[in-house]
C-alpha cells in the first residue's frame, strides 16, 4: 500500500515508497534517499529541515490514518 505522508507527522521505522531527490542546477537530479529506506529520527529531521511538505511511504495500516489527509497542492509540491 501507498500512503502520502507529511513530513510532520513522519515516524521512525516507517519505509519510503519512493526515491527522494535532490535539485543541484549543475548536475540536475541526484537521489538523496532510495525506495525501501527505513527512516529515522535523524533522517526524518534532516526532511523536515529541508523543507519537503511529505514523502510517500509504504505501510499496511501501522500508523495513524489521520496522517494520511494531505491536500493536493502539498502532494504536487513534494514529489517536484
């Protein structure tokens, strides 16, 4: 199952559904984190400070479905 997550409600142990990149105007597109990566404390913080509205993450229901409620506009803005 994918789940569109934002970055303030983000847990340890919860999985990237998809790669995170990284824009660098001279070498284009760079992957910061791959599908599969089980996120930290460290990782999640180091998201939020770079400004990602949320990330998609894999699950079966462990966590709260409250989480989950993200308007498009923020779902457009974090997968550019």
């Amino acid at each position: 199952m994918l789940n569109f997550v934002s970055a303030g409600h983000l847990r340890p142990g919860m999985v990237l559904a998809r790669d995170i990149y990284g824009i660098d105007p001279a070498t284009s597109k760079v992957v910061l984190l791959k599908e599969g990566q089980k996120l930290s404390k460290a990782i999640i913080e180091k998201m939020i400070n770079m400004d990602l509205s949320g990330v998609y993450i894999t699950g079966d229901g462990n966590f709260d479905r409250e989480c989950q409620v993200v308007d498009n506009s923020t779902k457009k803005r974090s997968v550019r």
